[in-house]
C-alpha cells in the first residue's frame, strides 16, 4: 500500500495514528540531530522529522534526499512544537519510522514553487515539472470545476450533451482548416471543426430541442497574440426561442459560475448595441469595469482656427479624472502610446482642470477659458481631471484609436481590477462587414445568422447596414462568447450566400446538406458558443489562455515538449497518396 | 414566444389553460368534422384537435398540414373523450384556435417512427431525421446521462478532467495514425492521439495524482467489424497506487452506472486469469451470461482408434444443455458454421445424452457406451444435454473455434440475454505477444505497461511467458476497456522498448519526452481506459457502436451525409508545403 492519507489531510484530531504517506520531496533542513522534510503532493504539505537520536541511519538516507525525489513512509502523527497556522497540516508532524525512495530525481531546471526560476522556453520544454507548481495547476483544477458545473447547469436546463465528429469536411469560408488526409479516399481530406456548427444545426433540424458540447475546436491561424490552433469551446444551441431565451439563459449560467466558483453574486447583466459600444467605447468589447465613456466634440471644437478640428470628421475625447497632475513627460509617453504604428494616431490634444478651477489645454492658442468651459461641460470635468482628445476624418479609425487610449488610461489608474468583473451584452451587430482585400462583403458573425426581419429588405440597397440577430458576452473588455438565431430556411439561406459572393453551385456544394436539411421541417433555432479557456482564464485572473491549458504549443504551433509537429516516413505519405514538396 | 410547454408535460391538471406548444406534425386523421393531430417534440406527443364546428378554415388549414411540417398552435387544454393510457399526455388534448406554420415539410424519404421502412444508406445520408426516430434519439439521451454520470462519480474521487492536446506526434508503434500537415511547420505533421497515453503518464509525473477524461481518439484502420475512425474513450490514470485499487475503483464507477442508469444492482465482478479465460471460453473476453465453459477430453479421447483424437494435441467439448433433440439438419448446420474461413475448423463430433438415458456419439465406431460414460462424466450431462467436441494440433486454434461454436450455440439457445449483465476482470495478461508477421514481440497492451517484478528475470529467456500487470473488463463478452500498471523508471522503460525491437536512438526520438520525465520524480502510476461507445452501447442492448454516435462515418470512412472527406483546393495544399499523388 502507497499510503494511508494524503499529504494534505492530516490535523490534531489524527494525533498517535500510524500512517503512510508518499509524494515528493519539497524541500529539507537540517536543525541539530534532526531533519525536517515537507513532503508534497496534489493535496497539500506535511512535515516529516527525522531523529538522529531514534535511528541515525534513517535520519542519514532522509538527509541525502533530494529535491522531487519520490518517497514513502510510515510513521506516527506527533504534534509540532512550532505550529504554523498557514498550513492545514501545520499543527502535526509525522515521526518517520519508515522510508523508500520509489523514484529518484535529477535537479529540476527550474525550481518547483510558487516563484519560478524558470524562463518561458524552459517551462514549456519541461511542462511537466512546470504543471508541478501551484499556480499553473491550480488553474487546471479551476477549470475542471468550471467545466464540471458548466455540465450541470446544462444538465438541469435540459441540455443534452451531443459529440459531434472531428473529422469533418473543408470550407473555405472563415479561417483556414487544418485537414486530414484521408488514406481509404486517396486524394480526398477531411477537416477538423473550426466550430461544430453546422453540427449542432441539424441537430435542431433533428428535434433535439436543446444541445451542448465542451469541444475542442481548430483554427490553422497564425499565433500572433493569444491564440492556439486548439481550444476549448462551450457550444450550445436552442430550438423554439427567441434571442431574449439565449441571453437570459447564458447569463444564467455566467451568473452560476461566478456564485459556485467565485463564490461572487453578479448583478443583472447591462445590454448596449453594437452602434452605442463602438460610439461610447470604440469597441465592441467594451470593458465596463470603469467608465471613461467617449465624448464628441466635433462641432463644439470647430471653427476657431485649429485646422486639425476643422479638417477632422471626428473629435472625441475621454475624461481622465483625477489625472490633471499628469507630467509633460507622462503625456508625451500617451502621445508616443497613440502614435505606434499598430494605433496609428498623428497626435493627442489635452485639457487640465486645475485644482484651482483654472482650464488649461495644449491648444490655448485657438481655444480660450469661455471655449474651454464647453469642454469642460460636455466632459463633466471637476477640478483635477484631464480630458485627452483624438481627431480624425475616419470615425470608425479614430474611435479604435481613442479605445486603446482609454484602455492604456485604465490601466495606468488601476482601474482594471482583475477582481472585479463587469459582464456585458453587446447585441444588435451589423450581419455583414466589408473587406477591403477581397472587396466583398463577409458575414461579420457567420453565414448562418439570421438578418433582421425588418432589416431583409435593405440587403439588396444598403447591405452594410443590415443588423443580425447577433449578440456577444462580454467580460472585462474580453469576448467571451458570442452568438445569434439562425437561419432556419432555404430561401433565406441562400440569399445570404449570395450576398457573401457565393454562385448557387458553390453554396450547394459545401452547405448543401445543411440546406437540404432546412426543407425537411426546421425549427427556429439559436445558439451561442462560448471560449472556454478565455472564460477559465478570466475566472482565474490571467491575461493569457495558455496558462489555463495543460499542454499548449508556442507561437509557432509547436509543441516543444513532444517535439511536434515532426516530419513522418515515406511509407506513411505512401499510403495517404501524399508528397511533401520541401 | 414559441411554447408555454413542450409537448410532453400537459395533463388533467391543466384543464382550462390557454398554452401555447411548438413541434412538428407527427400524424393527422379526420374524424367526422374534426381533424385530429399529433404535435411532437423532444419531450413527447400532445394531441391538438380542430373542429370544423368551430372554426371551418382553420380546420382545412390543419388538415392540408403534412408530416414533418413544423408548426406553433395556441389553444386550450380539454379533457380528452378518448383516453390513451400511454401516454403521459393521454388524458388531454389541445382545442386549438390559432395555428401557424413555423416551417413547411417536403415529404421525408423514410417513415419518422421507431420501425422505419428506410435502409442503412439512405439513413445515414438524411441522419438528420433518422435522429428524430424515439430509438435513435434515446440512444443518445442515454449516452448524454451516462457521461454526466462518470464525470459526477470521478469528480466525487477527487479526479480532475485535464483537456490534453489533439494535434500531437505520430509514432510508429501501435495502429496507423491520422496526420495533419502544419502549414506553419512545411514538411512536418501533427498526428491526432490513439490515446492520451503519454500525456495522462505526465500528468502523473506532474503530481495530479488522480485523471481522467471522455476524450476523442482516432485510428486509421480499415473499417471492417464494428469500428469508427473516431471513438471516445473514458481515459483515467491514478498515483500511487496498485492494481488492487484501480479493479476496486472502477469497479464502483461500473456499478454506479448500473445503479443509477439502469436501477440495476450488479454484484461484485468476478476475476479471471488470461490463462483460465482461454482454457475455459477460448477467450480473452469471454461472454459469462452463460456457462458451458470448455471441458478437456484429450485424454479419454485418444487410444480408441479414433484417428483425429489420436492426433490431436487437443480435443475440448461442450455441453450444450438440453439439446439432444438437435435434429441432423440443425448438426448440419453447426459443422458449416464452424468449417467457415473465419473460424477454420475440419469437423465437428457430438454426442447426444437421450432422454432414455442411452448415450449416442457422432465417433460410436470408436466409443462405445463405457467409453462415453467417461465423456458423460467429464461434461455432467443430464439426459437431454447434447456434447459438441472440436480437436485439433494448435491448441490456440481449437479453442478459438471452440469459442465461437459456444457463442453461436448461446446465440440458438438464447443465452445471451441482453437484460442481463455479466461483467467480468480478466487479469494477469501476457505482456507480449508474438508477430509471425513482422517476426518480433509486440506489446499485448502497449510498450508502457509494467511486466510482474516476479516475471522480469524471463524477460530474457521466455519473453512469451512474462506476465504484465494488466487487466481488461469484459461484460457480456466485449471488451469494455483495458488497463495497467505502467513502467515508471527509465532503465525498465528502456528494456522494454529493447525487447521491442527499438534502438536506443529511436526510443530516444519517439518517447525520449516521457523517459526523460521518468528521471524527475516520476510516482508508481497506473491507469484504463473505457471504451465509451461500447459501454453505451452495451447499456443500450446494441449489437453496434454506430447507433450511439449522433453522426457516425460508414466502412469507407466517410461521413455521407456531409459529404467527407472531399478534395480540397490546390492553394490549400500549396500553403500546407504537400501535392496528392492520385
């Protein structure tokens, strides 16, 4: 037998007990004739003593012990004469009687504690060792019990948890498929699922009235910021419901989670509109932790002589309470923030209101106190706040622009509290966007999303401004989910292909079955998929998802602990009727 | 709003409710003045009746509804004249006084009913409405139940869910991988996983102590018997443990899914040797709903002139009870059996025990009434019973022809009773097996499972005799899932990829990941893996996996539904650095 109790459970009631331990070395010290080891393992830390005056041989092999090794032993549960009241096994010690190493250890490369040593690189090469440190699994533990109560919250509402298949078929529309070639269909390759999507659609069509998954889906990206060409998505989809059903149910089940696993009661969530979000935040993923809404001044800024304002289709600006005090040195570091190439800023304007209730700004010259006065008005500024100004002739441009601003304000004022959690419906979004590389029109959420019912007749005259019934969750600034109500008939569908540049021919060709479905009695339906690891990742505090993956592959879609991917042989290429051509 | 109910939840308390129900038409029949529909959902069937009397038109529009059509009704509960104790909505049915048509129908291609008049082919390519037939649909709802189920009893045994990665390494050893090329990586290939194997032995290094997953696996094999190229498997590894503790663990979770699936209680699982299986069923997965284990007669068989028995290295029977009236014809037909190509065998000898109490053999030229007195006793056959002997050279052969002679005689005597549940531990299985093929030693389980320390001296001498610490679970004769005690030290972990035929530098390649693992405190660990769709499948009372699988792919792998796998385009190829050769 391995043990009696694990490491983590032991206390002052088990005082005299006989027991058996294992886990791993945490660390040791010597003090006197004795030696104190911690030996660890998932469930906590307990403190073993080694007498020199009981059995100096014992004591001998327990002080050669090394960092990690493994070991079992038996001994008697003592109380500790210097209690530590942190640990849940602090008040006792166990007298060891008994020892064996079951394995030995080489020195980590990096130390195994809530610290780290270690550098990225390192970690990833041994993510083994690296997982042994708490923080990393305690995220994995985190979202397990997410995904658990995830299912039963699911579960209660009638959910029926479907596995859709993994090697489907390539569609070009979207992100590109990583695919399979298949060996029994030379020639031919299957794709894994960007989203189960039309999966869980013709399980409406099937009757199944209310579906989930927890399932993995694949982007053949590139890595840039934080993306992995795996991840985690809670796929759900309703039949007989209106958009209202899916929202109040979804923020049901956000609001379990937060009382369950945050122990958090989250208050109603607020609804804003695609148009309001992008005029108030210049995102549609607002972080509404704090406030720092847009102001418009274009036409109070105009026809004073300052030619930026009067060239600029667009003034706004946000209130930075509290940051009059701001340096010239410190407004120039917000200039340069704004002027990176990736903002794309030419530059920035600024008021202070002074502690004295004196205005002053970078563009005194054309603006005097009584001008200034109606900033001050429409930014609601008090003494001590400092209004920041962007203009422009593209709206759409300068709103992003004056949103990483705000966000850059936001954190500089702590006001992006990691525990602190302000949810978001954004709704109402446009059903199709332009792209100006392939100069059409794209389904900005996909092509199954349903058009207004008022708005159809404007896909024809004005397709830019058709709303969908589209709507995303929002966290902290973070897109957690995002869905719609479907298309649920041919005709529809088939326009919308159309609009997306689709012939007839094609649209058959890949959504075919789909369509073909929707003749053969298809519910309204709807649906919502959430990204798991960004909610797992929010709950737990971090910036990155990688940290709440187990094994996740770097920037370049490697996994460097398994040395994947790596080149096959021939004879495998052979049989899949497949040449490399480097 | 679309529903006020479902369509499975109105009764007598209801009467007098205004309600508004969604679903589709299941069947429709004119009475008199009055049409009467039936309205199904996912939850049940609810009448809705239209009378001429009340409303004309609205009575012609119900009446032109055809099946399939999806419809919303508004109406008001009324006790039904006629009731139908069946149902649980039977006691009432729906006035209806307004009707709209949510979706209209084309006519399906097979009936929508628990007996269907649509073969396999055209079921599969309109799966979408195969999965709204009751059978089909509550394979799936079982299989949803039995999932939440699993999760709930590991997450109570303190195991934790850890998602492990899709797109990893190919390796030569064990069945043919699916490869996906890395666009980002020209050249080079992920695989997808058999299994999590690895991995989940990591976690363990990682000090988890205690995983499991449902995850997807894959297998590039030809189709034939009951396989698919995607399969999920209820992966679970656990520290510090041994054997003992993983056979007791999951035998609980077995029996709790009995328990609260089935409301059946299972008694405790007897175990087997490997050995004691074959001598006994000439299985390794014998199906112990019923005896008639094997009985030698190799002995009291030879010496009478007989030559096959004289020849023979093994002569083995059964007795299959209360057969004696087996007519030649049936006999007939039992020697075709066996004398097929798959199984192999030359003949077949019998001997009745007749009711009169007279003996009476297939071989009487060479055994008379004494003679077969000692068969008699051998087989304890009572008057009635019929004894079916095979003889052969290869002893292994014999009693794989054995094995399939007494499934087909539990088959005619209806044996193999699917409301009864036999589960089973085969224990103590070799560790490897010999390939005439590739002329060397394979893992029987895989290369990480441990041999028996006792047994790892005949490494060298008797490879064929080394017993591993492995062990399957069987239930009704299929392998519901298989396990072991893995190797957790480099140096045994490297003898067994010698005796595998590996070097050095290719079990360095493939795993060097784990047995570098192995070196930094790696814990005693062991593990099984279920077969999910066959457990489903078992607790359904299905002879196959592919009617626990919302969208199963057919024997050439492909999906025909969707139409997968397909060609991709060539700048699709381009980008992944690969040509096909076809």
């Amino acid at each position: 037998m391995h043990r009696t109790h694990t490491c983590g459970e032991l206390t002052i009631a088990d005082l005299g007990k006989e027991v058996i331990l294992s886990g791993w070395v945490q660390k040791s010290r010597d003090l006197g004739g004795m030696t104190f080891i911690d030996v660890r393992d998932r469930y906590g830390i307990t403190q073993l003593v080694f007498n020199a005056d009981d059995d100096a041989e014992l004591r001998a092999t327990a002080r050669d012990l090394g960092r990690e090794f493994v070991i079992k032993v038996i001994g008697t549960v003592i109380e500790r004469t210097n209690k530590n009241p942190k640990m849940p096994t602090g008040d006792i010690e166990i007298k060891v009687s008994r020892l064996e190493v079951l394995n030995a250890a080489k020195l980590p490369p990096f130390l195994i504690e809530d610290e780290t040593d270690g550098g990225d690189d390192l970690r990833m090469k041994y993510r083994y060792l690296d997982l042994r440190r708490n923080p990393v699994r305690s995220n994995l533990v985190l979202r397990h019990k997410m995904a658990q109560e995830i299912r039963k919250y699911l579960d209660s509402q009638d959910f029926i948890e479907v596995e859709t298949p993994y090697l489907i078929k390539s569609t070009p529309e979207g992100a590109r498929d990583f695919v399979v070639p298949s060996r029994m269909n030379p020639g031919e390759f299957y794709a894994l699922p960007q989203s189960p999507q039309t999966f869980k659609q013709l399980l409406m069509v099937s009757g199944f009235d209310r579906y989930f998954q927890i399932v993995k889906c694949f982007r053949d990206e590139d890595l840039r910021a934080d993306r992995q060409p795996e991840f985690t998505q809670i796929d759900c989809e309703m039949s007989f419901i209106e958009q209202e059903d899916i929202l109040n149910l979804f923020e049901g089940l956000t609001r379990h989670m937060f009382k369950t696993v945050k122990g958090l009661d989250i208050a109603e969530f607020p609804r804003m509109s695609y148009d309001e979000a992008m005029r108030l935040y210049g995102s549609d993923k607002p972080d509404t932790r704090f406030g720092m809404e847009f102001v418009d001044i274009t036409e109070i800024g105009k026809g004073k002589g300052f030619p930026v304002f009067d060239n600029a289709d667009i003034a706004i600006g946000i209130n930075a309470k509290a940051s009059a005090s701001y340096t010239r040195k410190q407004l120039d570091e917000l200039t340069d923030f704004i002027k990176r190439p990736q903002i794309g800023a030419t530059g920035m304007i600024y008021m202070r209101h002074n502690d004295d209730g004196s205005l002053k700004s970078s563009v005194d010259k054309f603006f005097n106190e009584d001008e200034l006065k109606k900033w001050s008005e429409a930014f609601q500024t008090e003494p001590g706040d400092l209004v920041l100004v962007l203009a422009g002739q593209n709206k759409d441009k300068v709103r992003k622009q004056l949103n990483e601003l705000r966000l850059e304000m936001g954190n500089r004022l702590g006001l992006r509290d990691r525990n602190k959690f302000a949810p978001l419906w954004v709704v109402d979004f446009p059903l199709l966007e332009w792209d100006e590389e392939t100069a059409r029109y794209h389904a900005m959420h996909h092509p199954f999303t349903s058009p207004k019912p008022e708005d159809i007749a404007k896909l024809d005259t004005d397709p830019g401004a058709v709303r969908a019934n589209a709507y995303d969750l929002v966290i902290n600034g973070t897109e957690i989910g995002g869905g719609s109500i479907r298309i649920h008939n041919r005709e529809l569908q088939s326009l919308m292909f159309k609009h997306l540049g689709f012939t007839p021919e094609e649209a058959q060709k890949q959504f075919g079955f789909l369509m073909d479905a929707f003749e053969y009695g298809a519910p309204p339906h709807g649906g919502i998929a959430f990204g798991f690891d960004r909610l797992v990742s929010i709950f737990a505090g971090l910036d990155t998802i990688r940290d709440v993956i187990a094994f996740p592959k770097n920037n370049s879609g490697r996994d460097v602990m398994i040395d994947a991917p790596s080149t096959i042989d021939e004879k495998q290429k052979e049989e899949l009727s497949i040449k490399t051509t480097v």
